[in-house]
C-alpha cells in the first residue's frame, strides 16, 4: 500500500450523506475525516493538512462561504468541492470566485460521481 493516501475532509451537516459519503471514500483509500459545520471543519484544517474537502455552503455557525474565503488565505490549501442544495448561478459563481475546485449541486449528483471527481485530483 502506499503512503500517498489522500485525506478528505467532510464538512455536512446532513448526517446520512455526510456518512454515506464517507462509507464510500474509505472503501476506495482516502483517509475521511468529517465535520458537522464550518467553525468544526476551520478548526481541524488548522490542525491537520487534507488535500480535499468537501464543503456544504448552508451549516449552522459558520457558512461554507465563510469557510472558503478562511481557507483561500492558506498556503497549503486542499482541493475543495462544494455540494450545495443551492442551485443559483450567482452561489456557484461565488464559490468558484472563492476558490473552490467544482460546484455540485447535491440533488443532482451521485455519490459515485462525487467520489469519482475526488479521484481525479
């Protein structure tokens, strides 16, 4: 086995897809950490480096916007995929603007996709 396994930070408040989508990273290798709202995820990206997370915009505490522009500031950023419940141009452009790696919209994406796209970085 290598060790060039890839962390994966998870940052959803929705706790049967947060899960689920953990289930499915560890199956294919990537060592998955999960949070359950932004100030939690800003506190273990101090902590620990992950080369990607996957961020929900709309969370108690602290929003997934307000994560981004914290993580943009860091040098050693991770990789980040927004999945959003949010379908406005405007969010998504916003977010990519903030420098997030792809825009999913949760209700229409799989899981498989997800994870597929998180393979290719």
């Amino acid at each position: 086995m290598s060790n060039t396994t890839k962390t994966v930070l998870i940052v959803e408040d929705e706790r049967p897809l947060s899960h689920a989508l953990e289930l499915k990273l560890q199956h294919e290798g990537f060592d998955v950490t999960v949070a359950s709202n932004g100030r939690e995820c800003l506190e273990l990206v101090e902590d620990k480096h992950f080369d990607i997370v996957l961020l929900d915009l709309i969370m108690p505490e602290v929003d997934g916007f307000q994560v981004l522009e914290q993580l943009k500031q860091k040098a050693d950023a991770p990789a980040v995929f927004v999945l959003s419940n949010l379908s406005q141009r405007e969010d998504e452009e916003r977010v990519l603007a903030l420098g997030a790696h792809k825009f999913f919209i949760k209700s229409d994406t799989s899981l498989t996709t997800i994870v597929e796209e998180v393979k290719q970085v």
